[in-house]
C-alpha cells in the first residue's frame, strides 16, 4: 500500500469513528430532528466517499478489496449532488448496517 493510499485510510477511519461517536446512545429520532447533526454526519459521509474514490482511482488492487466501495462512492454523490432527496432513513440504515463493515475492512488494511 502506497503512503497515499494509507494517508486516504486514515481519512476513512477518521471520518468513520466521527459518525460512529456522534451516533452512539442516539436515536433515529434524534438523528431526524437534528439538522446540525444530519449535516455533520452527511459531511462525514461526504469524506469517506472522496476517500475511497480516489483510493478507486490510484489503487485498484487495495479498492478491490473495500466491500461496496462503488455503493460508498455513489452513497457520497448523492448526498452531494442529489442533497434534496437525501433519505435520512437510508442514512440512519448505513450507518447502523454497513458502516461497521467498513471501519472493519478499513482498520484491517491499516494495519497489515
């Protein structure tokens, strides 16, 4: 793995443990009626899609071994470009279901 790539990682892990920490002991309720905390946890979302975009484009033996990194990159722009039809259940979802899958993948290539 290329110092870049591990430099993108990082970013990942990062941006990851963010969400992971600001959602621990709340509820999707909390998550829908917080507009400061949607958009930092959009944000977040936003940090690791680039990541592993660019991750996709310099290193594509690493990239073919991040579970759903073509879904997490097309995750990223639609809370970009496609913001108005951003379903905060759907986000609430990822978190909660596919999220630890990734910081798994994730702490497992950083530490290799």
């Amino acid at each position: 793995m290329t110092s870049r790539s591990r430099k993108l990682l990082f970013d990942v892990q990062e941006s990851g443990r963010s969400i992971q920490s600001w959602c621990a002991g709340r509820s999707f309720a909390e998550y829908e009626l917080d507009r400061q905390f949607r958009r930092a946890v959009e944000r977040e979302f936003e940090i690791i899609g680039e990541a592993l975009n660019r991750v996709s484009r310099t290193d594509p033996i690493l990239a073919a071994r991040i579970t759903e990194l073509l879904q997490i990159v097309g995750f990223r722009n639609r809370i970009i470009h496609g913001y108005d039809t951003v379903d905060n259940a759907m986000v609430w979802g990822v978190i909660e279901a596919r999220l630890p899958r990734l910081m798994a993948e994730v702490d497992r290539e950083i530490s290799e």
